[in-house]
C-alpha cells in the first residue's frame, strides 16, 4: 500500500516538472494569451500526464512520448506563425469587432456567438456603462474584449498643454518609427477611424489596405525609404493611423 502511494507522489512529482518544463518551452504566449490551438495543446498535454499518474503500471515513456510531440507540434507551428500570416489566420483567427462607433454589430455577434449580455457584463468589467461609450470593442482571438472608450473632447486640457510637451512627443513619435509628415486620407474609405492601418506585415505588402486609402506601392516605397529602409521585404510592420502618420519598423532592428 505504502509503495503504491509512493509511486504516485514520484509520478505526480515527475508529470510536474515535466509539463513545467513543456511551458517553458512553449514560451509566455502560452501564460498570456490562449488561442484555440493553445488551449487544445494544453488540455491534450494534461489529459496525457492524468493517465500516467492514474495508470502506475502502464510504462511512464507512453506518457512522455505523446506530451514531447505535442510540444513539437506547438513551437513548429509558433515558428510557423511567426514567418506567414496566413498561418496565424488559420491557427488564431482574425479579431472580430463588435462595436464601432456606439453601433453594435449584431451579424458579427451570432457569427462569434457572443450575446448582448456577455458583451454588456464585459464592457461592465471596464467601467464603462453604456455601448455608446465605446468608439470600438475588439473582441480578440483569445476570447479577450479589446474597448476603446470615445474622446470626451476635453478641449481646455487640451489647449492648457504647453509646446515642451508637444516637442517631447514628436521626438518620441520619431524614435518610433513615426512618420512626422502627416498623410491626407480619404475620410469616406476609413470605416474604422482611430485603428491604425497595416499596410505592410512580415515584408508583404497589404495591397487591399493600399487600394482602400487611395495609395500605390510607388507611395508606399517613398514612405519606407524615408525611414531607411529600401526593400518591402526588409519592413517587418508598416501601418498608418487615421490622423495619416505612418510608422515603419524594418527587420533589421530586431
């Protein structure tokens, strides 16, 4: 009986380090952010080490064989994720919003299967009262609810900041990768104003983006080279922001 018992504290002390240790290899994203993959990985890898803990005679490597291959499968696909877009697509899934403007969107509610209770109790957890507070509500693959609550246009504060403040912004708009020269956009092609545009990502250029705000990949070269940078394939995010500053990172600087 006292072996027993031992031999379930050795395995139950094993199968936690042993999952400890497949965390730390699948990084923090697995802690701070759980997609529908990650969450599948982690129940299958807890599954696994349950039976091994409640099964003393079944040999421990039928355990650690199939958690190894999960974690393979995970950090693969991470890798993955990190060079195609359209990977992060199929494993994470686009955000979906559920607010712009004060105006629900009830078609992408039902798609996501989100209901107005859900959405109000959520919006609740961030003071805010009412949907016609928010300016947008991003509901993330993760299952988290992103809101950006409106400007309440409090023009005296405003008008009280002084220029050291301004200048101390620019400069940290510069060091940045923000473009000081502002872009005129088209104010009827922008459906979701105060969200920044990606207009290039992993190096690929966001041509649906372009053809949106009226601009041509001659404009975007001439925006990139400004910054330092001569080929798309080395601008690792290029986005562009409703007030049309645009900001680049390249991938040299990673």
């Amino acid at each position: 009986m006292s072996q027993h018992i031992t031999t379930h504290i050795l395995l139950t002390v094993l199968m936690y380090f042993f999952i400890f240790l497949c965390m730390r290899i699948m990084g923090k994203r697995e802690i701070g952010k759980l997609s529908v993959f990650d969450l599948t990985i982690s129940i299958m890898i807890a599954e696994i080490a349950v039976f091994v803990i409640e099964d003393i005679n079944r040999p421990i490597y039928e355990g650690l064989v199939p958690m190894a291959t999960l974690v393979i499968i995970q950090v693969l696909v991470a890798q993955l994720s990190l060079k195609s877009r359209k990977v992060r697509l199929l494993m994470d899934g686009k955000p979906s919003i559920l607010i712009s403007d004060g105006k629900l969107h009830r078609g992408e509610m039902r798609k996501q299967r989100y209901n107005i209770d859900d959405l109000l109790q959520q919006l609740r957890g961030q003071n805010i009262a009412s949907p016609a507070d928010v300016e947008f509500a991003i509901l993330e693959p993760s299952g988290q609810l992103t809101v950006f609550e409106k400007d309440k246009g409090n023009s005296s504060s405003k008008q009280t900041s002084n220029s050291s403040s301004v200048a101390e912004n620019n400069k940290t708009d510069e060091d940045a990768g923000v473009s000081s020269q502002k872009v005129k956009l088209p104010k009827n092609k922008i459906r979701y104003e105060g969200l920044p545009i990606p207009l290039i990502m992993d190096g690929k250029v966001q041509d649906h983006n372009l053809e949106m705000i009226g601009k041509t990949r001659f404009w975007l070269r001439t925006q990139i080279r400004q910054k330092g940078v001569s080929d798309f394939r080395d601008v690792f995010l290029c986005s562009i922001d409703h007030k049309g500053r645009v900001y680049v990172d390249s991938l040299d600087t990673r």
